[in-house]
C-alpha cells in the first residue's frame, strides 16, 4: 500500500495529559492522537514522530508531527475528520503532504517557549499561568537572561539521568516582557532544549528578579555544570512551546 507522509500542525492544552511522548498506564498527546487516525484508517497501527518532548502539563501552541498514511482523504477532510474525534483539548490546524524525507524532530532549526506569570490573581487564567506576587525586577532579569545567550553546555538546568548524547544547546534569544500591569512572560529560543532546561531558567531568573542572587551568580551556576546549582523548577502549568521553525 502506497504511504504519503504528512506533516501535521496542532496545538493541545496539556492540563489532562502525562506530557507528549506515549508511557505505560498514562495518557498522553502521541497516544491519543494515535488512536484517533487509527479509527480513520481501518483500525491499523499508526504511529506518528513529534518534534519533541513536553513534560506533564506543559502546553503546545504551536507542535509539529510526522505520519505515514494512505492515500484515503484530501488533507482538509483528514483535518476535518481528525477533529471530531479528537478531545477538546487538543485541535489540528492543518495537515500537509512532505516529502519522505521530512522529520518533524530533526528538520526543526529552531524552538521557541513562553512562560507566563500573573501577579494579580485570576481564575480565568490559572491553568495557563504561574500566580507569583512577590516583587520581581525585570530589568535584572533580562540582563541575566543576555548570559544564557550562545552555544553552551546546560547541565545545570538539565533532569539528571536523560538519554541525550550532549548537554550543549544553543540560545538565540532569552527575555522577558510585560504584557500589562500583572501579566508577564519569559520567551527563550534554541535550536534544542534539555528535560526540564526551561522550567528551570525560569525558576533561577524569578531568584534574580527577587534580588536572591545575581547575574554573577548566574554564571556560576552555568559554569558549573551541576544540577544541585540551580534554583527549582517553576510548574508546569505556566509553560508553552510556542514555535516551531524548519
């Protein structure tokens, strides 16, 4: 049977899922996807690429996978089709024919996450944002956040024990911005990230924004390349992959 790969954009709200990658006993984004193109072509077994990890309760705005499908349907009634089966929580954009070639981990040249922060409490936004009312600098913060620019060895920031060949990740961009009087977010881009890496930036640079420690300090920590330097990771909740770019 002749297969055609498709590249497929989707967004999903990690809240009720055990993060993207499929595990035993658990629920995740892989999975249940899965199981939806399943119902669609004939109960067979499909098994689709992502183009990366997200930790439980970490969201996806914008996520790419690869799939090889039969020829059954345009790619707009696939969409179509693909969203009527699949929960509220997760929502395909488009699906679009590549080449064989195409992989949606190893073609991607760069990502890009947010988190985001409220100051004042919100019950519209919870789920979607870390509640933090301590004072922050963000003048401080950003000018830690220009010593994790470059090609560096993250450690530091890393879950021990990962099955990753290295620990050198390049970051293009790390600020921070306010979006109003109560709401701000943390974006970072690299052409790869560590387990855990951005959570825990976020958690040092909140250290540098309450005057804990400084940008001195920061480099210490890189340095090291130790764990135990860094602060603890911020939650899940307030974390979203937010671009893709091949």
């Amino acid at each position: 049977m002749e297969l055609q790969r498709y590249a497929i954009e989707l967004a999903y709200n990690g809240r009720d899922f055990f993060g993207w990658q499929i595990q035993p006993k658990q629920v995740s984004v892989q999975e249940t996807i899965e199981l939806a193109l399943s119902k669609l072509f004939d109960a067979q077994k499909i098994d689709i690429v992502g183009c990366g990890r997200t930790d439980t309760g970490v969201h996806a705005k914008q996520y790419i996978a690869h799939v090889d499908l039969p020829l059954k349907w345009d790619e707009d009634v696939l969409t179509y089709k693909l969203n009527r089966i699949l929960p509220a929580s997760i929502v395909i954009y488009n699906i679009q024919k590549k080449e064989s070639d195409f992989h949606a981990r190893f073609n991607a040249k760069a990502r890009t996450y947010r988190y985001f922060i409220h100051t004042q409490k919100d019950p519209f936004i919870n789920g979607a944002s870390l509640h933090f009312t301590k004072h922050l600098n963000l003048v401080k913060m950003n000018e830690a956040g220009l010593l994790l620019l470059g090609k560096k060895d993250f450690t530091s920031f890393s879950k021990l024990h990962t099955d990753v060949f290295t620990n050198i990740c390049l970051i293009s961009h790390a600020a921070w911005t306010r979006v109003n009087e109560h709401e701000i977010y943390f974006e970072i881009t690299a052409d790869r990230f560590l387990r855990n890496m951005v959570r825990a930036i976020v958690g040092t640079l909140l250290e540098v924004g309450e005057g804990k420690i400084t940008s001195e300090d920061l480099k210490t920590i890189i340095a090291k390349n130790d764990r135990g330097e860094a602060k603890m990771s911020v939650p899940a909740h307030g974390l979203f992959l937010w671009k893709i770019e091949y």
